[in-house]
C-alpha cells in the first residue's frame, strides 16, 4: 500500500484550503486524526518505539516483543510513583488510563497522541518549531526577533492526516484509543485520541501501513503529510490565537496558564511580523546580517 500521500502547501492559506477539502471526507466514513511535526523527516513513532527503534539499530533483529518487560516496569513504576497523588483515583484506572495520564506528563509510552483538530496539530507544530530556530522563544517569552528572521524560515513544519476508514479500524495490529479518564482535561481540551502500534516488528505507523494491501486499488492513502513552510509560523499562530487555541486554553491547568504568560510577549511580537506592521522585520536575511555585521 502506498501509505503516505505528500501534499505541498505553498502558504498557511492554502494548508486551511486543502485540510477544509479532505475534512469533509467525514461523510464518506472516514473519521480523520492530525497530528504536528515541527520537522517534516520526524516519524509517526511513539516515545517507546523510537526507544525501539535505537535499540533495534544495534541489534540484527527487530522484535517488539524481547523488550516487553523494560515497558511493564515503566508503568509499574509509574503507578507505584503516582498512587496517591491529590485528584487520582488508582482503583479505578485500568492500563490505559495510566498510559494515557502518562503521556500527557511527559512518560515514556507505547501511546501517540493525535487530535481531530487540524488547527491544535498546527499548533503543536508551529511552537515546536518556533521554538527549535529561537530556543526559549515559546517557553520563556524570549522574543529575540533577530534571531528568529535569520533562522532558516523555508524549511517546512508537517501536518499529518491520518484518514481512518473500517480497514484500518479493524486492523488489531494498531489500535486507535479513547480512555475514558482524563485527568487534567487536556485530552477533551486538546480533542485528544491516541494510537497503539502493536506490530512486532515495525516501529513507526508509515511503515506499517505500507506493509498492508489496499481495500480497493484506487484508494488513497491513509496518511496524508501536508507541508507548510517554516515562514508561515507568525501568521499561523497569530490567527490560531484568534480562534483561542493557545498553551491556556489546550493545556487548562496552573502549567498551560504559565506557559500562555511566558509566551504573551512571542505572540505579541509574531503578530507585529504577521501584519507587516515594521518594515525593518521584513528585510532580507541578507541585510540583516550586514546592519548585525
């Protein structure tokens, strides 16, 4: 199967125009999943299988299964670290409650997180982003707008649709979850639902799906990766701010406040090169290294 179907973007307006195209494939009985890449070469991996991965790159065979105790004491450990901890309610979590409240603080799990919305998943790749060409930019508000223009704003973030249909819902091999505790409220906040590969010797989603035969020969493929350029980012999280979808509002804690505060004065600063509103900001990388010279 042909898993992957590239889509260029040229502009932040054409992703909305094309990911607004393919949305409405809901009807047809697809029910789509997104997910962001700040780097458009970064695998459909969880934590635990890009663990897998580098394990496997020393070993001459790929066997998910060798590793199953280290991840088994993961969660024991979690739970026993976790147990009692002010709003939990361990009797009543099953496994994948506790990989699923794991993941959102940052464990090692087999569970990738995605969102049915494509606008939280261009926020998710856009900070990441923004935050890998000026480090410190979305975490601690340092706006260092210089740094950010000569950055190199051309190479493009990924958006990932993953187009799930009944062949691939069925497929036991890898799981789509919805735990139903949400500890936090970030999974509804988010529109959060998460996949399980469970395949024995593959690591990624992309690779898997491509071992699979298509239901039909004309179907496309099931995984959809658009690519926006870098340069767009300003404008993006200008508008998604607009529509309320910021660290506060996707994270809706005491942290998500404190992170939306530290990057109030990034957002500000992204919106004045949204709108053009210095015309110094918009000179070439070119000659703002000579006037820095």
């Amino acid at each position: 199967m042909r898993a992957v179907e590239i889509v260029d973007c040229g502009s932040w307006e054409d992703f909305k125009a094309e990911v607004h195209r393919d949305y409405a494939e809901e009807v047809m009985g697809l029910s789509p999943l997104f997910r962001g890449h700040a780097r458009k070469e970064w695998k459909l991996a969880s934590p635990w299988d890009r663990q897998l991965e580098i394990w496997a790159s020393t070993r001459e065979e790929r066997d998910r299964d060798a590793s199953g105790k280290f991840l088994a004491k993961i969660l024991r450990d979690f739970k026993e670290l976790a147990v009692g901890l002010p709003g939990l309610k361990s009797r009543e979590l099953e496994d994948l409650d506790w990989w699923a409240i794991g993941r959102h603080y940052g464990l090692v799990t087999p569970l990738l997180d995605w969102t049915r919305s494509p606008y939280v998943a261009a926020f998710f790749a856009f900070t990441s982003f923004i935050e890998q060409v000026s480090p410190g930019m979305t975490t601690r508000g340092n706006a260092d707008l210089k740094r950010f223009i000569l950055a190199d704003m051309n190479e493009p973030v990924a958006l990932w649709a993953f187009m799930v249909g009944e062949s691939i819902g069925a497929a036991n091999e890898l799981e789509i979850l919805n735990p139903r505790v949400d500890i936090g409220h970030r999974q509804r906040a988010q529109r959060g639902v998460f996949t399980r590969l469970n395949h024995r010797s593959h690591f990624s989603i992309e690779e898997y799906l491509s071992t699979l035969s298509p239901a039909e020969p004309e179907d496309r493929a099931p995984l959809r990766k658009y690519l926006i350029p870098g340069r767009e980012a300003a404008k993006a999280i200008t508008e998604l701010r607009m529509m309320n979808i910021t660290f506060a509002t996707l994270f809706p804690d005491l942290e998500g406040a404190a992170w939306q505060a530290n990057f109030e004065t990034s957002a500000f600063a992204l919106m004045t090169l949204s709108l053009g509103a210095s015309e110094r900001v918009w000179r070439s990388p070119v000659d703002l290294k000579l006037e820095s010279a």
